[in-house]
C-alpha cells in the first residue's frame, strides 16, 4: 500500500447525518407526546385527545370546545454497536468496533389550542420532526466515517381549522423550521497505514452551520360519529441551506466559508380511531415518508477544490411505519394504553455507511392517562424499540474505494416520556 490513496483523496464523509438507528427511518423523529408514545404513535392523527394532535393533524382541532395546553418530554436512551475492522483487499488490519454511539437525548414539545368561535379554531405547535446525534471518540480508527455528528430542528407551527360541515373538518399550517448541524471527521488508522506521521485524532473534516427553512402542513378529520373518525394529513418538505464554516482535505486544512443543502422530507399519515365499546377503543396508523427525494449531501464552496468540499450519495428509498393500538378506559381517573409498530428504514443496503447504520425497527409501547379533574391530566409512556442487526461495508476514502469498515451495527431503545394537560 502506498501513500497515494491518502494524499489524493478528499476523505468524502458523511455529512450531516448520521442515525442513532433506534428512533424513526434514518433521522426522523416521533416523540411527538407521551400519550402517544404510549400507543407507537396508532391513530394519532384522529384520537385528539388533547393539544398534542396538532403535531399530526390540524383538522382535529375541532374536536377541542375550550382552550387547550400540553406540554411534554421524552427521554431517549439509544443502546447502538457497532462491531466490525478496518480492512484492505478484504484482509482486517485493525479493530474498529464501539459501543454506545449514540447519546442519551430530551426532547420536549409544547402544544397551544384555542377555538375562535363554534367552526373556528387555531393553535400552535413547538416540537421537532428530525434530529440526531452520534458520537465516536476522536482517535477512532474510522475516524474518517465515523466521528461527531450532530443534527438538532426546532418546528415552530402555527395552525388554523375549520369544520365544513357537521362531522368534517380541515386544517392547514405553517411550518418555521430552525436547523443546526454539526460534523468532525477524524484521520484514525489511515495516516499510519500509508506511513504518514500524521495522530489518528487528526480532524480531518468539520463542518458548522444553520439556518431557517419554511413549509406547510395540512390535515382532514372524517367523524363517522362521537365513536368513529379517520383522518389524513400531510406535512411538506422543508428546504434547508446550512451556511457556516468548513475545514478539510479539499481545502488546504484552511477554515473557508461554505454552505450546505438538506431537504428534510415530506410526510403524510392516515389514522384511524374506533371506540367499540364504553370501555375499549382500537387505532391504527399508516406513515409514509417520502426519503426517497434525498439523494445526496453535498457541501460547495469556492474556496474547496472544484467548488465541492464533502460529498456522499445516499439513494434513499420512501419508508413506511404501519402502527396499531388499544386503550382501555378503566374507570372516570385512569386510561390505559398498549401499541405496536413496525418501521421500515430508506436506506439501500449497499449504501449503509457508519454514519447512517439505519435498520428496519419494531416498537414495543404502553403508557396511561391519570385524570386530575375534567380539564387536568398527566399521560406517560414507555417505548422499546428493537432495531435488526445490518451489515455494513463503507469505503473510507470513497464509497468504492479502499481501505473500507466491514462489519455489523445493532440498535435498540428505551424511551420514557411524561405530558401534563390542562383545559381552560
């Protein structure tokens, strides 16, 4: 091996993204409220059973008479692995494997509904749709595709409904997204496999941005009656341009300006809410994701050579979450909930990379609702979800290229979330 594979390349990395695979499809976030978790997010877009609907569906705010508030968090804590070597011509030259990738997270969300008079209501919502954060340690021997990424958006939402007739509602909202994102990339065990003098904690990549990106949401409610509603939503893409400071191979090591495109994707929900008997309800969801529009992360600069800093092809693939629920209506105080969730991951095995070691996952939920009085309640839920095992096989200086990280990534986690709810 010679020092030529090291010295000509950019180190083309990931970006932006990395999973902590135990969440939603790549870097898509669902914890949304307690209630919900409680239920894997069944029928949420039609349960409306306080403020926090408005992060699925506006439409339902139809079904609120009175000012509603909500307020919640979620505590995530992923368990991610990964197993594997650092190799060349398929041969290992050294271990690269780790555990705990990714760190423990909170993620809060607050929720505002007040009707403007019988058909008229609107409301704001302040949660998240996606995020992420990874951490390897610096000397990592992959360093160059593994390495710190961080992706943190904050959704404010405005909304506004109306029922059209008796029984059917719409609603429509804007979408004010604030989005930062953070990477470090580092030599690892390269330099010293060509015999370049060069420590393996060596940042070889970072990239520092931000910025504001806008889009719409839109949502119906179909009440067959009080028992018995569907409802679809979507929600649009929103369009980030990350401009912030880049420093790299591809630019001298020299920090230059830079600037970086993300479409975090639109989505759409049918939900469904039938409550059978006084004491027993059942819910389902059906979630798409439209993944598939995300090729590739590319950062340009004209201080980069040939104008591109980092670039990374994804190929994406749509995902979908299929979802079903139960709630038992114990008695005028307590509400119980179990749920079940199947979530598909967009990424292509061939493209699965350390950085996006992204699984198809199942959710484990319940929770319960204890009421204070007629207008105060707290919900809390608990989540388990279980990712597969994947195979990973990334080049480290191209997607083709060599040496490359062979191995394996398993994901699970345990998610915890209380909400307090008030009516007025």
């Amino acid at each position: 091996m010679t020092t030529a594979f090291f010295k000509k390349s950019i180190l083309t990395v990931a970006i932006a993204l990395a999973s902590s695979q135990a969440h939603s499809a790549a870097f898509q976030l669902n914890e949304h409220s307690a209630s919900g978790l409680g239920r894997a997010y069944a029928g949420e877009a039609a349960i409306a059973d306080n403020a926090s609907v408005l992060a699925r569906n506006p439409a339902a705010m139809t079904r609120f008479d009175k000012m509603a508030l909500s307020i919640a968090g979620t505590y995530i804590r992923p368990d991610v692995d990964v197993d594997g070597d650092v190799t060349y011509g398929g041969m290992p030259l050294a271990k690269a494997s780790r555990s705990n990738i990714a760190p423990d997270a909170f993620v809060p969300a607050a929720y505002f509904i007040q009707p403007i008079k019988d058909d008229l209501v609107w409301g704001l919502a302040m949660f998240t749709n996606y995020g992420l954060s990874t951490e390897y340690p610096s000397n990592y021997n992959a360093g160059t595709v593994g390495g710190s990424t961080e992706l943190t958006t904050f959704n404010i939402n405005p909304n506004l409904a109306y029922r059209v007739a008796p029984g059917f509602s719409l609603g429509a909202g804007l979408n004010l997204v604030y989005a930062e994102a953070e990477l470090n990339r580092y030599a690892g065990v390269l330099p010293a496999l060509a015999g370049q003098p060069i420590p393996a904690n060596t940042n070889v990549s970072h990239l520092k941005g931000d910025d504001w990106g806008f889009g719409w949401n839109a949502g119906m409610l179909y009440e067959f009656n009080q028992d018995h509603r569907v409802a679809l939503t979507y929600r649009s893409k929103v369009d980030i341009k990350f401009k912030g400071d880049y420093k790299g191979t591809s630019s001298g090591m020299q920090k230059v300006d830079g600037s970086l495109n993300l479409e975090l994707p639109a989505m759409a929900e049918f939900a469904a809410y039938h409550r059978i008997d006084p004491h027993f309800a059942v819910h389902y969801s059906v979630n798409w994701t439209d993944w598939s529009a995300f090729n590739e992360l590319r950062a340009t600069s004209n201080d980069c050579a040939n104008g591109v800093c980092l670039l990374k092809e994804e190929n994406f693939k749509d995902s979908w979450r299929y979802s079903i629920g139960g709630t038992w209506y114990v008695n005028p105080s307590w509400e119980a909930r179990i749920g079940l969730a199947y979530d598909t991951t967009p990424i292509r095995s061939e493209y699965r990379s350390l950085s996006i070691p992204d699984s198809d996952r199942v959710w484990y939920s319940a929770g319960a609702t204890y009421h204070i009085d007629q207008n105060m309640s707290i919900d809390f839920g608990m989540t388990y979800i279980d990712g597969k095992e994947v195979k990973v096989n990334e080049g480290m200086i191209t997607h083709e290229g060599e040496p490359r990280w062979q191995g394996s990534s398993h994901g699970d986690a345990f998610l915890a979330s209380a909400q307090f709810n008030m009516m007025f």
